[in-house]
C-alpha cells in the first residue's frame, strides 16, 4: 500500500465515522504539516519520526500520534543498523501536549521489531464518535523460529482513561510449526466491532509479509 492509499483509506474511515466532523491526516517526513507539527509541538519521544498522525475528535481534543525509531541500544545482528521503537499517543493542551499512552519495543540479538506502516491507522469501528489506534508491528529474527506478528489497539473507555489491548500472530516458518492467534484479556472485552478491524489488519498484514 503506498501513501495514496494510506491517504484513501484514511478518508474512507472519516467518512464513515457516525461523526463526520473526525479530521485524520497521516504525514511523512516530505510532507510539509510533519515538519509543522515537529517545528510547533516538538518530538518528544527518543529516536526521528517516521509517520505522524493528527487526528481532530470534537468534545475530545486533538491528539497527536509519534511513530519512532532510534537506534538499538542493544547489540543485534539481524540489520546493519539496528532499530528500535518508540511511539506515543498525546493529546494537544494549551499550546502543548500531554502524554496518553506510550509504547516501546527494542532490537535484541538475531530480533528486529519493524513497523508496518501501512497497517497503524486510527479508525472509529464502533462508531462511538471517538477512534481507536492500531499500532501494527513485526518482530523479525532470524532463523525457522515462529515470529510474532501483533496489533495493539489503544481505546479510550466511560472513565476517559486510555487502555491498551492487543491480538498476537505467531507466523510459523518450518513445516512442522502451526500458525496461531493469541489475545490477551483486555483484547477479549473490546466491542466486535473493534475486535473485527483488528483481526482484519493482522490478516491483511500477514497476507502483505508472505
């Protein structure tokens, strides 16, 4: 999927929010409003953004997505120059930003965590008037083991506090290994609807690494 498509899609889940005064932009470094939101909020997570996603919720605020990586800190040999990720949800206050939610997942040995880009997206499956993010990420390795494929799913509940949810895809790698999913507790108590969109970006984003 190349940046047209994340901006159609991205269109598409704004028109179909039951509320259709919800605003998403997604922006990459080229993008003129990325290095506005950089140069007026500044970056406050370790490491450079590699996408940036605005999104306006009326009665909620605006929220500002980070999505980063910065080199390891620990030995790996799986790449050349070694990444890991840092990404965080904030919401804009008073001329600044106020943290919501933060995550982190580091290269370690043969391991290389790597976002699927194309698969993070903020979408209203609900239709509840405020959306969700799915933060999609692969952990490469090297060798035949099974390797985690996740999508986390940050919503926010009755009591305005955030809560992280998330579904795991183990993708085999040798004949004798089985795919499976795994969702945690939290995953299991979100609304179908939310449930359903992201099953389906796990699907899409295996069927895009095979």
């Amino acid at each position: 999927m190349n940046l047209k498509n994340i901006l159609v899609l991205t269109a598409s889940i704004v028109s179909l929010s039951v509320n259709a005064q919800i605003e998403t932009g997604v922006y990459f470094s080229n993008d003129r409003k990325f290095v506005d939101i950089i140069e007026d909020l500044g970056n406050p997570l370790e490491g450079n953004p590699v996408m940036i996603v605005k999104t306006f919720v009326p009665k909620h605020g605006s929220y500002i997505w980070y999505l980063n990586e910065s080199k390891a800190k620990n030995t790996a040999l799986l790449d050349d120059i070694p990444k890991d990720l840092h990404s965080g949800i904030y919401l804009e206050d008073h001329g600044g930003i106020v943290l919501v939610m933060t995550f982190k997942d580091f290269a370690k040995g043969l391991s290389q965590p790597r976002y699927l880009i194309n698969y993070c997206e903020i979408a209203d499956a609900d239709n509840n008037g405020f959306p969700e993010f799915y933060l999609t990420y692969f952990e490469e390795s090297d060798g035949l083991d099974v390797k985690p494929l996740k999508v986390i799913v940050y919503t926010k509940n009755n009591s305005k506090t955030f809560s992280k949810s998330k579904i795991t895809a183990w993708l085999p790698f040798q004949p004798e290994d089985k795919y499976r999913e795994e969702m945690d507790d939290n995953f299991r108590l979100l609304p179908k609807a939310i449930k359903m969109r992201a099953e389906n970006i796990l699907k899409e984003a295996k069927e895009g690494i095979n």
